[in-house]
C-alpha cells in the first residue's frame, strides 16, 4: 500500500465506541460532538497526504482536473459530511474552491475559525445532508473526497446519496472514496457502516470503476482497545469510464 497502516489513539474512550454503534439522527451526531464521542473524526496526517496523492495522480492524467492551473480555471471540490476535517484546509491550500455541507453546527463552527486563522476560505453549509444538496446545481464538482460519509448514512440512504452525487458531480469528476472493510462478525453493526469496493463500484455503476485501490489507511480502534473493532479503512480512485 501507498500509506502505511495508521493506529488509533492509544485509549480511545469507551463511550466513543458505545455512541458510534447507536447514532441515527443529526440529533445523536449532535449529542456525540457535545461529550466529546468523536471516533471518528478525521484528525490526522492521512487527510491531507490523500490529497496531495489526488494532486499528484491529477498531474500524471490530463483528463483529470489540474488545480491551481488558471488556463482551466478554478477546481472545485465537495466534502460531504465534513465535520471539521482538515481535509477541507489542505483543498483550499490547493487552491480547490470547497464546499462543505454537514448536520452539526458546532464542529463547523471550529473549522470557519480556523480556515480564519490559516487566510483561508471555503463554503460551509450547515443543515440536513439530504435537503441541502438538492439545492446544488447538476454538474458543479470537479472532486468529491469521501473521508467517511457514505459509510456514516445507513445502507437504506445509500442509493439516494449517490444518485445526488452524480448529479452535483461533473462527467469527468474523480472521487477519492475510504471503504470500510469490518470482520465478519460486525459487519451488520454501525455507523461506520461495512461498505467494501465491490459495493461501491455497484452504486456508481457503469457511469464511474473504482480503478484504483490505496491499501489501507489506517485501523480502528488500535488492537486491544474497548469495543470490537471497526475494521480497516482502505483508499480507493473512482474514475469516470472514458
């Protein structure tokens, strides 16, 4: 793999654990953020190493969007669920024009203040996933960087979640895309929610192929932790079929 295995942090809270597997509504996300029950924010290294990589695959492909370079005007990018990942920093550092929707005021409020402190910019929506990207037009991202959204939503939302991702997604959109690969025995528990390659490669179709897999990025929670494990978080590049 391109990125080595990552460990969780070392202790991760029990009630983390606890909280993830019963979350449902914005309401649940809401309570999880106020006591602190973030599993799964998206706080480390990874982030922006995954961007750079798209950056760098970008380069190799003309076909792909080129950020930064004027002749082809500005890239723009959609963090779905964004919570206040840091994700979002290295695509405005990049020169990406980000968009960010997500169900809990709180951590954007984290994030608006920070991209403040780093002179950077980036629209940030906060209210119900679903009412909200319907009021973006057909066609408009260049990128779509799926740190965890797909497997945060229950299965049932999955399809209407990427048919709105086709829609707000340009023809020769890329997507980077974390897979969530649980043990057998938890597979049916969740958020995250399992969700492997093959999953994904139905869901977009024949319109997109996952055609690249990164290996994986990290585990969770680190082995001996409360709380069974997660799983692996693998990396993967939908491409548009040419």
């Amino acid at each position: 793999p391109r990125y080595q295995k990552l460990p969780a942090p070392s202790q991760p809270d029990q009630a983390s654990t606890s909280v993830m597997g019963e979350v449902k509504t914005i309401s649940d996300w809401e309570g999880a953020w106020k006591k602190g029950d973030t599993g799964w924010r998206d706080v480390s290294d990874p982030a922006t190493k995954n961007v750079h990589w798209l950056t760098g695959l970008a380069e190799k492909d003309s076909s792909l969007p080129q950020p930064g370079n004027p002749a082809l005007g500005t890239c723009k990018a959609f963090v779905p669920l964004c919570g206040d990942s840091p994700t979002v920093d290295a695509l405005a550092e990049m020169k990406y024009k980000v968009t960010g929707i997500e169900g809990v005021p709180g951590p954007v409020d984290t994030l608006n203040a920070r991209l403040k402190e780093k002179g950077l910019q980036a629209e940030l929506i906060v209210g119900d996933f679903f009412v909200e990207v319907k009021k973006i037009e057909d066609n408009t991202f260049d990128l779509l960087y799926d740190r965890g959204s797909l497997c945060a939503i229950t299965p049932d939302m999955r399809a209407e979640y990427i048919a709105q991702m086709k829609r707000v997604l340009k023809p020769n959109a890329y997507i980077y895309q974390e897979l969530v690969i649980r043990p057998e025995e938890t597979r049916t528990a969740g958020p995250p929610h399992h969700i492997s390659q093959s999953v994904v490669g139905d869901l977009y179709g024949d319109a997109w192929k996952v055609c690249e897999q990164e290996g994986v990025v990290y585990e969770a929670p680190a082995p001996g932790s409360p709380g069974p494990p997660f799983g692996l978080f693998p990396a993967g590049l939908v491409k548009p079929v040419k």
